[in-house]
C-alpha cells in the first residue's frame, strides 16, 4: 500500500501534472495540500476519470487539502483542527481509507517570524499534537502526511545558514516537530534516510531546483501499526523538474498488507 502527499500548488495549474504522476506512479492514497480552489470548483471530475475517488477541503486562492485513493472514496473522518473557533483556514482533513486512518496536513509557514503568523504557526502544531493524541489512541495504523513546513535537523537542508532566520527551521517550529515524534509517532523518511539529505521542496527562486537547493518539509508520521508494516520511504523527485511543476516533489511511504 502506497501513501503519498504532494503539495501541488494550485490543483487547477498543476492538474496535468498531477494526473499524470497518478497514472505513472499510481499511489493507492494520495494527499494533497495546497489546491488553492474552492470546494465547487475542485476538479473532482478529472480526478475521478484518473481512477480516484476523492474528498477535498477547499479554500478559494489559498490553502485547502484533499485525500485521494485509488478505486474507492475515502471515508470522512474530520476536517479542521479543534481549539480555535475562529481559523477557518483549510488546513487538515482525516480519513478511513484501505483499513488506515490518514490526515492530509498543510501546517502554516509561520513567516514573518516573530509576529503573529509564527505565533499561529505554533498554536496550530499544538492542535495537530492534541488530535494526534486522539487518533493514537485508537491504537490504529495511521500516517499523517503532509507539508508540515518544518526543516527538523540541519542535515534536512541545503543551506542552514540560508534558513536560519526561517520560521521553518526555528527552535520553536523543531521543537514541536520533536514532541510529536516523542509521543511515538516515526518520521518515515527519517527511517530509512537518517544522514539527511533528502529534499521535497525546491523554491521557484535563486535557480534552487538547478543548484538542488532544497530542503525537506513534506513528512510521514507513522503510528506504531504502521511503522510495523513500513517496507520504504522515498521522494519521487523527478516530478519536480518537469515543466511547470509544483514546488514540492511528490513523497510516499509503502507499508505491507495488514
């Protein structure tokens, strides 16, 4: 079973992108995050004619996500993080899929930092942690995938000095990375990549994709059920240098059959 997530960067942009890493690549689940689209105007039916059934968070120009899976609909779970009435920003949805309970997650950049979008940054990390919780204790195999625009260790960069003043890289922004790894939760590309240097994300900017001046942001996080069926983890970086593509590579993680 393969379980991916790719921030595509504006679904409608990328759309042929995206349709055709599915037919190359064919995840069983695919999380996506940053559609940028309103829930009416998700392009559900292209998807649909792809082999996917889906459900979507929509947020018109910003933000959104959204769970694909091969040949089935995923099951609804939750959209939105509880804890703060007034975010109406799309930024989570969880669901049954396959026999496994996934979250595609888009965590807030958190710059300007300091101000009060790293300060919302932070809160939304405790939220993501609180709901963690919750799932964990279904004792069910899980994965929170998603750009969690969290750089964890130095060796997930190109450049630290580059990212220092970064609200992706700060001590804050690893530290609440870090808990929820604490809490039992195994970074799946960490797993079988441990040295670092494996990027998901590439800047438009600074010629980055041609010098690989990337870093890693797009993570997996494995219940323990999982984590026992994990056979491999790995970033489809090819994608990223194809034309107009998104700014992340796709990433995935392959667990055996239950």
């Amino acid at each position: 079973m393969r379980i991916a997530t790719f921030n595509i960067n504006g679904i409608k942009a990328r759309l042929p992108r995206l349709l055709e890493w599915l037919d190359e690549t064919r995840p069983d689940v695919a999380c996506l995050q940053e559609i940028k689209t309103s829930d009416d105007t998700f392009p559900a039916k292209d998807i649909e004619a792809a082999g996917y059934g889906a459900i979507w968070h929509g947020q018109k120009g910003f933000n959104g996500v959204a769970i694909l899976a091969r040949g089935e609909t995923p099951v609804e779970v939750r959209r939105g993080l509880e804890g703060e009435a007034e975010d109406e920003h799309s930024r989570y949805l969880e669901a049954d899929v396959k026999g496994v309970r996934i979250a595609s997650i888009y965590l807030p950049n958190g710059n300007p930092q300091p101000g009060p979008k790293f300060d919302y940054k932070l809160r939304w990390m405790k939220r993501l942690r609180t709901r963690a919780a919750e799932i964990w204790a279904e004792e069910v195999p899980a994965v929170l995938a998603g750009d969690y625009n969290v750089i964890p260790r130095d060796v997930d960069t190109y450049s630290v000095k580059a990212m220092a003043d970064d609200a992706l890289m700060q001590p804050e922004s690893r530290a609440a990375y870090r808990r929820l790894l604490g809490d039992g939760w195994t970074d799946a590309i960490l797993s079988r990549h441990p040295a670092g240097g494996v990027w998901t994300f590439w800047d438009y900017q600074m010629n980055a994709w041609p010098r690989d001046a990337g870093f890693r942001i797009d993570h997996l996080l494995l219940s323990p059920a999982a984590a026992d069926r994990l056979i491999d983890a790995q970033v489809d970086k090819e994608f990223r240098g194809r034309e107009k593509a998104s700014d992340h590579a796709p990433t995935w993680v392959e667990l055996s059959e239950a």
